[in-house]
C-alpha cells in the first residue's frame, strides 16, 4: 500500500461539492421533482401543484399519480384548499432486491392559499390520468365590471 500525503485543501474542496450537490437538489424543485411528486423525506411525498386563472376561472392542477380517485380527499375553506391522498404500493419487494428505487409511496397532503376571488362553494373537480382539476368560478363581486364615465 501506497504512501499518499494528506492535503487539507483536496478535504475541503470534497466538501465544497458536496454542499453544493446538497443545496442545490434542496432549492431546485426540477431536481427534486419524480414523476410529478417531490420526496421531503422518506415516506412523506408533496404533488406538485400549479394555480391560474383561464376564461374567468381559477384552475388548480395536481400531479397525483398512482393515486385512485376514491383515495382523495379535498377539503375548501374561504382562504385555502387542502387535498390529501395516499399512494400506495402495488406490490412487495424487499429493500435488497432493488436496483434502483425512486417511485414515492405513503400518504400526502398539500395545503395551498386560494386568491380572494375563487368561490369555494362553487368548485368542481375531475380526476384524469394522474392530474387533479380543480376549477373555481370566480366571484361575482371579483368580476371585472365596467363603468362608462361621460366626459364634459
């Protein structure tokens, strides 16, 4: 065995790129992101999830695939909707047969603030491959109204 001679600056710079490697999957969603839904930590998974506005309509969409429709859960009130869910495992394999493991399984709920304008009461949702849509009419009172004011 080789003599190799110990450089404090190589130690340091292993774990510059480290911490960069680390920080950087942490702030980059796109690197965090399978399949639609983000692992925080193990067995916790988050769906994505994307909110705008289309014909007068506030439209939420999540990424919830490999969940059925009977196992979600949407819950509206004045200020924020929360959807829960689980996505369960289809069939088991033990921890030392896999070659590689990224799918995410567990249960899952994400908590979003709904802009002042959407109707809660009035939402309607459609569940479609592995996308849930959730649409709010807006409010009347939210409506863009015009006024005509005459010049003298």
């Amino acid at each position: 065995m080789a003599l190799v001679k110990w450089t404090p600056i190589r130690d340091l710079e292993d774990m510059r790129r480290d911490l960069d490697k680390l920080f950087g999957e942490f702030f980059d969603p796109a690197a965090r992101r399978r399949l639609g839904m983000t692992q925080v930590e193990p067995g916790m998974i988050v769906p994505s999830i994307d909110v705008f506005e289309r014909q007068g309509e506030i439209v939420l969409k999540a990424d919830i695939p490999g969940v059925e429709k009977e196992n979600i859960d949407i819950t509206i009130t004045k200020e924020h909707i929360t959807i829960k869910g689980e996505v369960k495992k289809e069939e088991e394999v033990k921890q030392e047969d896999y070659y590689s493991l990224e799918r995410s399984f567990g249960s899952f709920s994400r908590t979003v603030p709904l802009p002042p304008e959407a109707d809660g009461g009035k939402a309607k949702a459609a569940f479609k491959n592995g996308v849930l849509e959730i649409v709010f009419p807006k409010r009347e009172e939210a409506k863009q109204s015009e006024i005509k004011v005459s010049v003298s």
